[in-house]
C-alpha cells in the first residue's frame, strides 16, 4: 500500500481491522481507537481519497491502495488545517484525527465551503473535551485564507494572554500519548471477566483444565493471587477489584484472563472459569433504603451508606413568612460519562520499579494502592499518567488490572477492554430530589427545603460524592435565611456511581432552578429579575454560615447577561407570535455556583519547579490535563512569576506526590504553581545579587539576570548540584478551609466559581424535538489566566449540559445502546456565546480560581426551563426526551 506517500508493504495477517494495522504493525498510533463501532469518528482516514472508518475497515481492504492518516506530513493543507487548530484550540486530540482528515477531505472536494457544510461535514464526530467546536472556526479560518495568530512579543505578560496549549502541536501530528499509544509489540492482553447479572453469586471451575483446553491463555488471575489489600479505595468497605463469592452488580469482576491478543478475542464475553447463579437484585434506590432490606454489604446494618445534613436558620418559620411556596418533585437518570473503550499498558522497568500507563484520575492515590494491593513499597510502583480523551471519568480497576497482570506473568501487558464496560465504569447514578422553596411578596427568598436520595451503586465512596455536594450546593447561589438540606448515598446493585461531571450538583440545580422559575411566575416578576434580586454577593453568608468575603461574581454575570435577556425574550415574543403553530420559542436563564476544591479538604497541595545543569526549567506536580487546557495555565502563570517565557517550560509528573483521592482543582494547583516559581525567582536573584526587578533569560546552559545596566551570567553546567539540580523552588498551599459540623456549618470551600446561563429553544409541538438554538453564558472564573481555552471549556461544558438535559440515559441492563449520544455532535451544538467575569480571588494565582467547567451545572436547567417558557411543561424526569415532552404536551392538551 502507498501509506502517507510511501510505498510499504506490511503483513496485515494478524490485523483484523485497518485500524489494529496502522496502530500495531506499522506502528502509526495518531489514528485513536475509541468506541470500536464507528460510533465516535476519533478513526477517520482516507483510502483512495475517500473517507473510512478504521475500526471498522477490514484490514486487507488497503491492499495496493493509498492510504492518509493524520500523521501525513507531506500535504500543505493539512499542515495549514493542523496549525489553524492548534491556534483555535486544539482539545485533548483523542478525535483530532477524525477531525483534520475529515476536514481535508471536505476542502480538497469544496476549497470554500458555508460554516453550515463545514459542520455537517464534521456532524459524526463525538468530541467531549470542547475541541470539535472549535474545529469549525479553524476549517473556515483555512478556506478563507486567515492569516495564523501571531506570537505575543518578547516580554509581554502570558497570563490573560490566549495562546495555544503547550501540547497543541503534538496532538495535531496524532503524536500525544493516549491510552496504549507506546505500549511494546510483545505485550500480553489482560481481559477482566465481569459478571453477566445484576446480582450473582458464582463458584470457579477447574481454573488449571480451563486453561489447559485454551491455548494462548498464560494465566487466569482471582482474588487468592492478589498478595496485599483486594481494594480500589483506602477504606474498608471499599470495591474490591475481585469480588468473592458474590459479585455485587452488572460488570462487578470476578478475575482477569492474561494472554495472547488472539486467544482472548476467541472467547465470547461470558466465557471463563465460573459458574453463575443469578440472585434478585435491588436496583431502586427508595426500595433499598427501607428498615429490613437485605443489605447490599453485608458488613453493614443497611444500605443507606452516607447521609449529609446542611441546616441554617429555621425552615419551618421561614416557609411560614413566605407569602408564596412552591415544591416538586424530581428524578434524573443514569448516564454515562463517556464512551471511550479503556486503554493502558504496564511493565517492568530497566530499574525494577513497576510502571502502569493509564489515565488514572488520581494517580498518587492510585500508586499508593496498587502498590498496597501488590504487597510491595510504593516506590516499587509508577504511575506514568496518558491524556485520557476529553476527561472522562476513568474505572479504578483497570491500573490495578494492567499492574497486577504484569505482577503475576513478568510480561508487558495492555488491556483488552469492550466500550460497553467502559461505559458501565463511568456513570452518573439516578436521584430522586424533593425540593420546596417560599419567598416573600416582594420577591425576596426566605426558605429553601430539599430532600434528595442517591442511588450510589454498589460500593462506595466515590458514589457518596454527589449525595454530600448536592446538600452543599442545594440551595443555589442565593441569599437565603432559612435552609435545610439532606441527602443520602444508598446502595444498590447498579455499578458503582464514578465522581466528575458536576454529580450531585446539576441535580440539585435542576430541582432549585425550576422551583424558582414558577415561583417568580406565581410571584408575577421577570426570572432574570427575579434571580438578580436574590443573587449571593459580596459580604453575603452561604447556607454553611461562610461569608463570601472576597471573589462572589454572581451579579455581575447577571448584568453581563441583562441585553442577552430582553433580546432573546423580544425575539421568542414576536417568533411565536407569527409562528407558533407547530414551532414555538422559548427563554431559559439559571445560576449555578461551585466550590473550588475537594470537599473540606486543608491538607497541602504541593508543587515542584527545578532547573538543572544542562537548562532545563522542569515543573513537577500531581495535575492532569484532560483537554482543559490545565497545564498550559499554570506554565503561563510560573512564566510571569519567574520572569522566563512558557517555551522554557517542561511538565512532568511527580513521584513523590502525596496521594489524594482526587487530582487538585486549578485553583489550588495555580497557586502552589506560582509559589514555587516565586521560591526559585528568590534563590535565583539572591545568587546573583540582583533586585526584584531583574529580568532572567536562559539560553542552554546560561542562566542571564539583568538590572537596568548591570547583567550577570550564571553557567549552570559550573554550578555544584544534587542529581543535576541547580535551581529549585517549592510551592506549598493549604487552602482555608475548616470541617463542617453537625448541621453543616463551616468553610466547606476556599473560594467558589459562579456562572449564569441564558438558553434559548426551539420546540417542535408535533413531534416533542427540542433544538437548542443559542446558550450565553457569563462565568466568573476569578481571573481568565488563557481567555480561549477558558472560553473552550465552557463551551465545551455547555454542550455537554445539553446532553444531560435532552439525551444521557443509560440502561445498565442494555450499556451497548448508551455509545454516542451523550452529547450533540458538531453539527448538533448550540451557539455559544460566553462572558468572562473576573471577580478576582485574593488566594488565587494571579486571583484565577476556575477554569470554567462548572458552566455545566447551570446548562441543563436554563434549556429545561426554556422549553418551560415555550410549552408550559416542566420537566420532573431528566432527560427531557422527545416521547416524554410529548406525553407531556398532550397531557395539557398543547
């Protein structure tokens, strides 16, 4: 075949698809492997000039044809189309290769196409970090002719300075490091075998015959062969990788098969060493909290694991000032997260030090309990952190699978996983919210009352995150007396409920947003002026009794919305008006708030810059970019604190990390990041006797600092040193924080990030489709370090609301049918228009405290209440599905 200009010829017998071809034996990993069903598009690439799913071609199909991958470097358009996504923001570059070779494609056939052909061109994409929607402006961007966006000059500031992410070029070119992207050629394959019921209990066969009668087959792994702790968590009652006995839920682990990549896509799903006795199962939540049901762990006296109680005021005498009180009820369902297949890969180092290569999500953690697990320190254990497509939440089980495989066969071992399993690892659990809110005649919230039960699956703790977060966050960002709020985690037999995605927050947004919706409507005032009025702010006390002393900019992202408003309003008055038979319009607006942080967490976070003998300037820290731009951020803001431009800048991790059970918030890890600049500035200076005012410049091995006339030259390869180090600096912080007492009382967060949303909504009345037409959204992030990756990520956020308001449901019973429609595709996603507040925040770097995907929070209920406005139905069971609008509408005869 003639692959990106070169004749080759490969031996593609073992290459089922075109993709495991490119991927394994020619080694051409840019081309991504997501869904493994066409669903996602990351595998686009030419054959013959035309476009082909890889995943799905077979692998002889590229006989004697010519085959262009993302890594063609000969093709001047392409390299055009790569530099403009680099500029326009590139995303994680998990789809960057489905979106340049379908853009290529689409300007080599039409060199001048309308944005609407660009984006129904780029339609089957499924992007999840915000990239693809930014894709559009880049494609028009190179038929236009634009010029590229120039570098800032020498000596201009970096932060509030938009600028490519540092990795913005590899990930075009298809070179980032995702998943198993690097893994050897003679790894072996690990495949989990996961129970097939939602309630089981299951005894092992002869686990030896077994694997004698299938070749190929080097080891099947059960929990009797783990040396350590059987955990994925630091406490007791925690999700064991290997259940025993009886396997809790749908997907629970019973073992792993290890071997080669042939004999495992052999067996069919249900095929191993166990026999399954299925067990009625508890899926309802409700059901499952009552006194005298079976337990879901036996070593508990119940299934209701964690209750969180907020009470502020009295609630009884606040609902009796109110002059009106509305209440409702609520439900959302399962969704997942994502639905990219698992990746990763493990082996044993030159040095005996086992090193897993994942996208864990919190990898010190992660070390700490693989190396507990294996029974060894945690020196013995790395992990080597990949770029996990768009953030998605990561299953804990699949590093300890990859370590322990490779602990047990001495082989280098990659992971064989289908996307339905990794769509059962990372779901939002369903909740059921009762919520009841009264204010005042003259419009002025007195009380908030709300009761919320989460469905948490089978183990904790991660399911108790979102139950704990929705009582903080109940009540909304508003000046309210009189709150209480209770929630409890409950465990069922559902997969175990994954943190990320705002869980526990949107729901309770949901419940108060569409409350106050019809109270402002009962009351007779304006729902933008109805929120305006109510609006937390400066000097104002949460519902926990901690007064916003400093950054609160929930008013002015109101009145940056205020035009937005009454335009979007006048223009869903005259469009329905004339129109209103079958299409009708609607307006939405809701609030969201977020704590900048982990939950009460004061421990310190910590961050590491050092520069050694031979010049390189090298950050060290525990955080993660997952397509947010977050490590682009912090090297802009240690580069105006050191005084030395971003390219000087290398990032990697940090063995020596403490472990957390979550990688830190931007807000704790800037200032750490700027701390330890401002260390090695101190030392730097101090060397060289020079003031606070000198400018430093490194070239190679010399180290420059100059004072108006005066400039000395340190040669850093003559420095004495420790393991190369010249220079170092160390950032600590301890965000203010203290525990929250009996009835929720304290500083749960240092600093929170406020947002208010403006949607707008097409409503067809026959068929119940909802088309979200426009989305403004003001976000107060402190301080915008990067305005565009900022704005990318609240785009991105945005349009991923649109998915938990109108598409994600997942049924755990049927995983294969959740791939793909999570969020609008390209083509699909509303315009966004995005306002940055910057009430800055005195502990934050520079005052930055966010980089802007809490903006999800308030997506869902601003559309929900938009189709409100339009139709008068008002959504108790999320999502708002076409069928159910409709049962809706017809039920009020609309």
């Amino acid at each position: 075949m003639r692959l990106n200009g070169r004749e080759i010829a490969a031996d593609g017998s073992r290459a089922a698809t075109l993709a495991d071809l490119l991927r394994e034996t020619c080694g051409l990993t840019g081309t991504k492997i997501g869904c493994e069903t066409g669903d996602c598009g990351a595998c686009v690439i030419l054959v013959d000039g035309r476009q082909a799913l890889a995943c799905l071609t077979p692998a002889l199909r590229a006989d004697g044809r010519e085959i262009t991958t993302i890594e063609q470097r000969d093709d001047p358009l392409l390299e055009r189309l790569r530099r403009a996504f680099a500029d326009h923001g590139a995303g994680c570059g998990f789809c960057a290769p489905g979106l340049l070779i379908s853009s290529l494609d689409l300007l080599r056939r039409a060199p001048k196409p309308s944005r609407r052909r660009i984006a129904e061109a780029l339609g089957g994409i499924r992007c999840g970090c915000g990239g693809a929607l930014k894709a559009i402006d880049a494609v028009e961007a190179v038929a236009n002719g634009g010029a590229e966006k120039q570098s800032a000059p020498a000596g201009a500031l970096n932060v509030g300075r938009s600028m490519q992410r540092i990795d913005a070029q590899r990930a075009m070119e298809g070179a980032t490091a995702l998943g198993d992207d690097g893994a050897p050629h003679d790894c072996l394959f690990v495949r989990a075998i996961r129970c097939p019921f939602p309630r089981a209990a299951f005894a092992a066969q002869d686990i030896e015959a077994w694997r004698a009668t299938h070749p190929g087959v080097a080891a099947v792994i059960t929990a009797a062969d783990i040396a350590g702790v059987n955990l994925l968590a630091g406490e007791p009652h925690a999700r064991p990788l290997f259940a025993q006995g009886e396997a809790r839920f749908r997907g629970d682990i019973v073992a792993a098969i290890v071997g080669e990549r042939d004999a495992l896509a052999r067996l069919s799903p249900d095929d191993g060493p166990f026999d399954w006795t299925p067990l009625p199962p508890l899926t309802d939540a409700a059901r499952a909290a009552d006194d005298g049901v079976r337990a879901i762990d036996p070593r508990r006296s119940g299934n209701v694991a964690m209750r969180a109680h907020l009470r502020r005021g009295h609630v009884a005498a606040g609902h009796a000032q109110g002059s009106l009180t509305v209440e409702g009820e609520f439900e959302t369902s399962a969704a997942a997260f994502a639905a990219v297949s698992e990746k990763g890969w493990a082996e044993w180092g030159g040095d005996g030090v086992l090193s897993v290569h994942v996208g864990a999500r919190a990898y010190a953690a992660c070390r700490d309990r693989i190396a507990a697990m294996l029974a060894v320190p945690a020196h013995a254990v790395r992990i080597v952190p990949t770029q996990r497509a768009g953030g998605g939440a990561c299953d804990p089980a699949t590093p300890a699978l990859l370590a322990l495989a490779c602990a047990v066969t001495k082989r280098p071992v990659r992971l064989c996983c289908a996307p339905s399993e990794s769509v059962a690892a990372a779901m939002r659990r369903p909740a059921r919210i009762n919520a009841r809110v009264s204010a005042a005649a003259d419009g002025r919230l007195v009380a908030f009352e709300m009761r919320g039960d989460f469905n948490a699956g089978a183990y904790l703790p991660d399911g108790a995150d979102p139950a704990g977060l929705a009582a903080l966050h109940a009540a909304g960002p508003y000046a309210i007396a009189h709150v209480r709020c209770r929630t409890r985690a409950i465990l069922t037999n559902e997969p175990p409920a994954a943190a990320g995605g705002a869980a526990g927050r949107i729901e309770a947004a949901i419940a108060a947003e569409t409350l106050l919706d019809e109270l402002a409507e009962r009351i007779g005032m304006d729902r933008w002026a109805f929120r305006r009025l109510n609006a937390i702010g400066h000097g104002d006390m949460t519902p926990t009794g901690q007064t916003l002393a400093a950054s609160a900019g929930l008013p002015q992202c109101l009145d940056a919305l205020k035009l937005d408003w009454e335009q979007a309003m006048w223009e869903a008055q005259m469009q329905n008006a004339t129109h209103a038979e079958r299409y009708r319009r609607g307006v939405g607006v809701a609030c969201l708030w977020s704590g900048c942080g982990a939950l009460s967490e004061s421990g310190e976070r910590r961050a590491r810059l050092t520069l050694d003998r031979d010049g390189r300037l090298v950050f060290r820290s525990d955080v993660q970019d997952f397509g947010d731009g977050a490590l682009t951020a912090l090297v802009q803001i240690m580069a105006d604190e050191l005084g030395m431009p971003t390219s000087a800048f290398e990032c990697e991790t940090d063995d020596d990390t403490p472990a957390r059970d979550a990688p830190p918030h931007f807000f704790v890890a800037g200032r750490a990041a700027m701390l330890a600049a401002r260390d090695m500035r101190r030392k730097i200076l101090r060397l060289a006797n020079m003031g606070s005012r000198a400018r430093l410049s490194l070239k190679g091995r010399e180290l420059q600092a100059q004072e108006g006339e005066t400039r000395r030259s340190i040669d850093l390869g003559a420095m004495t040193h420790e393991k190369g180090v010249v220079f170092s600096g160390d950032g600590v912080f301890s965000p203010a924080v203290s525990a929250l007492d009996w009835d929720g009382q304290g500083a749960p967060f240092a600093a929170y990030s406020f947002g208010a949303q403006i949607a707008e909504v097409e409503v067809d009345m026959l068929l119940g489709r909802v088309k979200v037409l426009h989305v403004a959204a003001a976000q107060d992030v402190g301080r915008a370090v990067n305005p565009q990756l900022t704005e990318d990520r609240i785009r991105a956020a945005v349009t991923q609301g649109v998915g938990v308001a109108l598409m994600q449901e997942t049924d755990p019973g049927h995983l294969d049918a959740a791939r793909g429609r999570i969020a609008p595709g390209v083509a699909e996603a509303p315009r966004v228009t995005v306002r940055l507040i910057e009430d800055r925040e005195p502990d934050g770097a520079f005052g930055a405290k966010s980089l802007g995907g809490s903006a999800i929070i308030a997506t869902a209920p601003a559309i929900l209440n938009a189709i409100r406005h339009a139709t008068g139905v008002a959504a108790r069971k999320i999502p708002l599905r076409p069928d159910r609008l409709w049962e809706a509408m017809r039920l009020r005869g609309a």
